[in-house]
C-alpha cells in the first residue's frame, strides 16, 4: 500500500522535497499531495493532487490532509510550523515529520533561542541580551563596549536581522530600533568569521547530519547589498566546506546533538547555522526545518530514500544511516526585481525547461496560472549544479541560467565561483593564523 505524504508549502525547499519522495524507496512508493498559497509548478508536476489553502490555517491543512487520507506529512516553511500545523495533524492521527508549535521556538522565537541554550548550556552560544522596551535597548547599544547583531525576536523570512559595524552604523541600528514595530529583539555580540549551515534529521533523540552548505544571504554580487532569503548556495564532495577541518564540522554536530538532547522529544529537521570564527563554531541560530535554499543542495545528494527516514521516524524505528554522494552543489537563484526591498510581483516568467540541461530546475515562489508562470514578491526558481567539484558544479548551474532564462530577474552569478570560494578560505586562514 503507497503512503499518503501530504507536502505543506509551495516554496523551492518544498519542490526539493518533492523531487526527493518521487518514486518511493523499494520499501514502499509514495502518493504525494501537496497545498500552499501559491501553486509550484514544479510541485503540481510531482503530485497526484495540489490544493491552494492557507497553510497557516491549521484546520484547513487538517481537513486537506483528511481528505486525502494522508499517512504522512511533512511540513516544508516556518510558518505552518509556528501557527501550530504539526500539533493539528497530531490531534488528528497524522504524522507530520515536523516539531510543534512549541518545540518551533528554537527558531520562531529567537529570545526563547538565546534563553534556551543558556539555560541548558548548549555551546557556541555568543553573549546576548533580550529586551521588549526599545529605549533600554538602544542604551544597551550605547553602553556595548563593540558591535552588536540587531535580532527580531519574532519571523522575518531572513531579512529582519542588522548587524552594526557591517551593514549599519551604532545610530542607524538604534534608528531602526525605534522605527520598527518589533515588541521584543535580542542584541548579540556580532560574529565575525564564515558562515556554515550544518541540517539534521532528527527523530526519538536519534540525529542524522547532512553536508555542510554555505548560503549567501546578501542580494548582490560580492556579498554587498541587504539580506535576502538566500540568493544561492554550495557544498563541496566532502562533508566539510572548503574552508573548514573535519573538527570544525564535527564541533557543529555536537551542538546539534546537544540542542537535541536539551529539547526532549525534538522531531523533524534542525538546522544549525554556524559562524567559524577564530575560537571554532558558534551559532547564529537554529531553524526548526530545511533550509531553502540548501534543501536544493542537500537533497539531490541524498542516496538514502526520504522516504524510509519518514516511515522509520514514524513507527519509532531507528533511523537509516544516511548515504550521500561524495559530488559538490551549488544552487543559484534568479529572483524579482527589486527583491528584497521593492520586488515587482506579476512578472510572467518565461523558464525554457529543456534548456536546462544537466542542472536541476526547481520553482519557488511562483504562482502558476492559466496562461503561464508569474513571479510573486519572493525568488522565483533556481538552478542547481551537481558535479565532482564546486567549479564544476557552478559551471552547469551557471551555463543553464544563461539559457533557461532570467530575463527581468535578478542573479547573484558569483556564488560558487572559485574566487569567491578562495575568499572564504583566505578569510578563515587569516583569522585562526592556520
């Protein structure tokens, strides 16, 4: 009998997703359902079924996932996760691969975050302080003998957070401190070093790793510009980026497990993002799924059927050892633009499919109509490489976005590319004098 997976979200996380649960595994085949806001082309291919609905709404994607009969679900964005969708499929006898509302705080709540690895004395913890009244946090600011990373203790979609001394200055933070409408931030010590993200599947205490993989968050080229999403991505053949040691990546995992061990019951995908700084990795915080972008590295590399992770989380067994193939990724975005600030939405986006060629095509935020695909206010598709190394991995990723399209949309073209790359080893050679 086929599994029933009903897919929340309509993102290019989710369409990874997607792609990942095609086919099954030889234990079992899959019947996939998906609903989100938009409607992903890329998603509606793969599924018997696709339903429009407010993922947010946790009755909806409940009486969606009855509908159907779904035996499994898996909860791609934040949203869902923080509105309580996990907790409703719970009551309802649904499996969701997934945490709860309340295990989501690792990452909806990023004061919760900070208090929580505190308490429970998680390493790589920097030094923070949290605050509802926003005149005493801009005396923090005044009184902080350095700089400080302006955190929304709520959501932003990866946009939200400042750091002074890098994108604004001591005046301009506290300025959009007291412009802003946020009821509660975290200030934290600015990390400086390297970025990593390290995902874990995660069920019954039992946790599972994945390549590290280096986002861009910045919108434009040479790392200048505001935060975004995530503009693009990489992995090298190895577990480790180019830049890193096996015991920098191991020291990642620790506090992984150790986050895991101190939230009792965790389920789902915690992904752990990682400053290697000159004292080894801290964290800039935890998210409470899959990356997106690096859902498009990580799964196309996973040689382990999704699939049995899913089954085996769900009737309490051990979970597989997963098996990645030793190729390197790298993901590029083509985006609106104007995105993030003032993104032009209504776009008709013209993706020549077969054009593609070697590299994997995966639609985002996109809304399909009758007469075509359209842009939204957030990334629209990506393209993603695979091969033995980086570069040459960047290349196919490179060479189908000049053919499969991106006219009116925006590209960050240097991500993967092997100066870029250099940089970040030269960045941590110099910092740690190795």
């Amino acid at each position: 009998m086929a599994e029933h997976v009903l897919l929340i979200g309509g993102g290019g996380r989710e369409h990874a997703i997607a792609r990942a649960l095609e086919g099954g595994s030889d234990g079992g085949e899959v019947d996939l359902y998906a609903c989100a806001g938009n409607r992903n082309p890329g998603i509606a291919r793969l599924a018997t079924e696709f339903e429009t609905l407010e993922t947010t709404n946790p009755k909806a994607v409940r009486e969606y996932a009855e509908d159907v009969g779904a035996t499994l679900a898996v909860v791609g964005p934040e949203a869902p996760l923080e509105a309580g969708v996990v907790d409703e499929l719970e009551d309802a006898g649904i499996y969701a691969f997934g945490p709860t509302a309340e295990d989501a705080r690792i990452e909806t709540d990023k004061a919760f975050q900070r208090r929580f690895m505190a308490e429970h004395d998680v390493p790589g913890c920097p030094d923070f302080e949290t605050f509802d009244d926003m005149d005493a946090a801009c005396d923090y600011i005044d009184e902080y003998d350095g700089d400080l990373a302006i955190k929304p203790a709520g959501l932003t979609g990866g946009k939200g957070v400042k750091v002074i001394g890098d994108q604004v200055t001591a005046e301009e933070g506290k300025e959009y401190i007291r412009d802003s409408d946020y009821d509660r931030i975290v200030l934290e010590e600015r990390l400086v070093g390297e970025e990593f993200t390290v995902q874990a599947f995660v069920a019954d205490g039992e946790v599972r790793t994945a390549p590290a993989v280096q986002d861009h968050k910045r919108a434009y080229e040479g790392d200048e510009g505001p935060n975004t999403g995530g503009m693009g991505s990489y992995s090298d053949a190895t577990f480790e980026l180019p830049f890193m040691t096996e015991d920098d990546y191991d020291e990642a995992v620790s506090i992984i497990e150790a986050t895991v061990d101190a939230l009792e019951g965790y389920r789902g995908i915690l992904y752990g993002q990682f400053m290697l700084t000159s004292e080894g990795p801290k964290v800039i915080e935890f998210n409470a799924r899959f990356g997106d972008p690096e859902a498009m590295n990580t799964l196309p590399v996973l040689e382990t059927p999704f699939l049995d992770v899913l089954t085996a989380a769900r009737d309490g067994d051990e979970l597989p050892e997963l098996e990645f193939a030793s190729q390197a990724t790298v993901c590029k975005y083509a985006v609106p633009e104007g995105y993030p600030t003032d993104p032009e939405a209504g776009t008709k986006v013209k993706v020549d499919e077969e054009s593609a060629g070697d590299a994997l095509l995966y639609y985002a935020s996109v809304d399909e109509r009758d007469d075509g695909i359209y842009t939204t206010t957030s990334r629209a598709f990506a393209l993603v490489g695979v091969a033995d190394t980086i570069t040459a991995a960047e290349e196919i990723a490179e060479d189908a976005l000049a053919v499969a399209g991106e006219e009116g949309l925006h590209v960050r073209h240097d991500i993967g590319k092997p100066e870029l790359v250099q940089q970040r080893i030269d960045h941590v050679e110099e910092l740690q004098d190795r």
